[in-house]
C-alpha cells in the first residue's frame, strides 16, 4: 500500500472534531486512527511530542498537530466550497482562548475549583457575539457556512450541552438556530461516525470509504 497521511482523532473532541470536518470537506483521503486518551499509542507520541489529538501525519513525514493548522491545510490543498473567504481570525481566537477558558471552568468546575455559573455567564456574553453576527446572516461570516462556523461550531455545542434546557431559553435564537443546522449536516454526521481505537496492525480506514 502506498503511503497515505494519517490523522490521529479522538471522537469527542472539539478540536479534532472541526479538523475532521475540514479535511472531509476538502475531498482529502487518508487513514483515520481514533485513539483512547488515557492509552494513547506510541506512533502518535512518537509523531507530536504534545501527545494530544489531533495530530495529521502526512505521507511524507511531515506531521501537523494543531487543528487549525490542519484545516488550513485541507482547504489549501481544495475548498469547493469557499471556507477560506470565511476565516475571521479575530473571532476564532477570541473562542479558542477566552471561549474556551470559560467553557472549562463551567464544564468541568471540580476540576479547577471555579464557580460554573460565573463562568457560564461569561461564556454566554461571548456567544451575544455570535447572536449579533447571525442576526445579519446565516452564517457568522457570510450566507454559507464557512471556516469560522467550522472552526468555532464544536466549542458551542459543548457549551450548550451542559445544560441544556438552560441554553435553549436563552434570548440566543439566532446562535442555537446556527447550532442546530450545522449539527444536523450530513458533514457533520460523516465526522462524527463511531470508530473502534485503533490498535497496530489494524487494517487501515480510509476516509472517504
């Protein structure tokens, strides 16, 4: 078999969520190995010394291990549908860095010893953001889904997940409408597909099959 990249995927993680989705997207081919975090293999610690996922091997050794690098990756080598004219880095910082801050302490408060409704407050002013934007458009950047939806879309619905008939009465229409839609996408299904971890010496899955 010739050598093909490799993405090492967790399923629920955010971050390699939206690396999945971006590499479908592209039309990339290559062979995905979910993992166990608490058992992570040698040949991904081996690939990326940071050891968590995602981590893309590419066939001629180069390795790519943080997911917005990868989905700029995917979509230069092909972006049929345009996601690149909708790559806002202002915005996808804010949610990678202050989003995320909250997100974690609201999500996980035993763990860092916070007050998760200080943090979910804080969490919910950044999503007003996104209010304010889908209430001119669809999407966050234009009438389509784009690289900022992508990139920011599995944060949210992790957010909204904690508690959810809280988030749905929030005066959020527009966020929990964009959630719902981009949720529902048939990319979004094909990324989220259940896979066994992948132990050496299996046979390879190739995505797209």
């Amino acid at each position: 078999m010739m050598p093909i990249d490799t993405l090492y995927s967790f399923r629920r993680c955010p971050y390699a969520m939206r690396a999945r989705m971006a590499l479908l997207v592209s039309g990339a081919r290559f062979e995905i190995r979910e993992i166990v975090l608490r058992n992570k293999p040698a040949e991904m610690i081996a690939a990326s010394a940071k050891a968590t996922v995602p981590v893309f091997v590419l066939a001629d050794g180069r390795v790519i291990d943080e997911s917005n690098d990868i989905m700029r990756w995917a979509l230069g080598c092909s972006d049929p549908e345009g996601w690149l004219a909708g790559y806002d880095t202002g915005l996808i910082e804010i949610f990678d860095d202050r989003f995320k801050h909250h997100l974690d302490r609201y999500k996980y408060p035993e763990r860092h010893g916070t007050d998760p409704a200080e943090h979910r407050t804080a969490g919910l002013s950044l999503l007003l953001q996104l209010e304010d934007r889908l209430a001119a458009h669809p999407y966050l950047c234009r009438e389509e889904r784009a690289l900022a939806d992508i990139a920011i879309m599995p944060f949210v619905r992790q957010f909204a997940g904690v508690d959810q008939g809280w988030f749905a009465e929030q005066a959020i229409p527009h966020v929990q409408d964009w959630l719902v839609r981009l949720v529902a996408s048939p990319l979004f299904g094909r990324a989220m597909l259940r896979l066994a971890p992948w132990m050496p010496g299996d046979a390879p899955i190739i995505w797209p099959a």
